[in-house]
C-alpha cells in the first residue's frame, strides 16, 4: 500500500513509539511510509493505545478552554481533570514564558 500522505513510498510494518502529552505509553505496531515517516495504525491497535493512556491516568487531559479577560492581563482557565493531574491548586505561583508560538505554565 502507497503511503497516502505523500504518496511517494510503501508502508512497512514496523513499530512506533507512542508519546502523549510527553508520557510515553510504550511500542505499539503500525504501517510506516520510509519516505516522510508518517505513521498508521489499525483501529485494535488505536484502542490499545488509548486503553494505555487511561491506564497512566492521561486519556482525555487535552481540553479546548477560553482565554478570559482580567484588566489588563488574559486569563486562561485550566480545565480540573488538567489541574488534579498535575496536582496544581488555586493560589499557587507560576512561572509563564513563551516557548516558540506556544505558552509554557510552570507551576511551582
Ligand atoms: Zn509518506
């Protein structure tokens, strides 16, 4: 089979890393395409691998949320699931920089 991103080169069997939100939820199998390396798997292996991120308790923690107005400052509210994660609490500091085109929220 053709890879249907660039349709440059076949797919092979192999196995992928699976990362999200940065916790690494192990190997799984997919079907590789050797030229752009884009990645694809079956829809067993799509239900293993989120049974694996619930398991690590991460299944469902990327959330839409709105950026509020407060005076002069934005305010972006951080969803509760996100927050019990992370053990972060009302009240506490953090440190907030840029990162390239994303916002960084270091609570310490
Ligand atoms: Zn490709």
């Amino acid at each position: 089979m053709k890879c249907p991103v660039c349709e440059k080169a076949e797919l092979k069997k192999g196995k992928i890393r699976e990362i999200m939100f940065g916790t690494d939820l192990g190997e799984f199998p997919a079907l590789i395409c050797a030229n752009c390396k884009e990645s694809f798997t079956d829809e067993a292996t799509t239900r293993q691998i989120e049974k694996a991120a619930k398991k690590k308790g991460i299944w469902g923690l990327g959330k839409t949320t709105k950026i509020a107005k407060a005076g002069n400052s934005i305010v972006v509210r951080i969803p509760k699931p996100i927050a019990d994660f992370l053990r972060i609490k009302a009240g506490q500091e953090a440190f907030v920089h840029p990162e390239k085109d994303k916002l960084v929220v270091e609570a310490r």
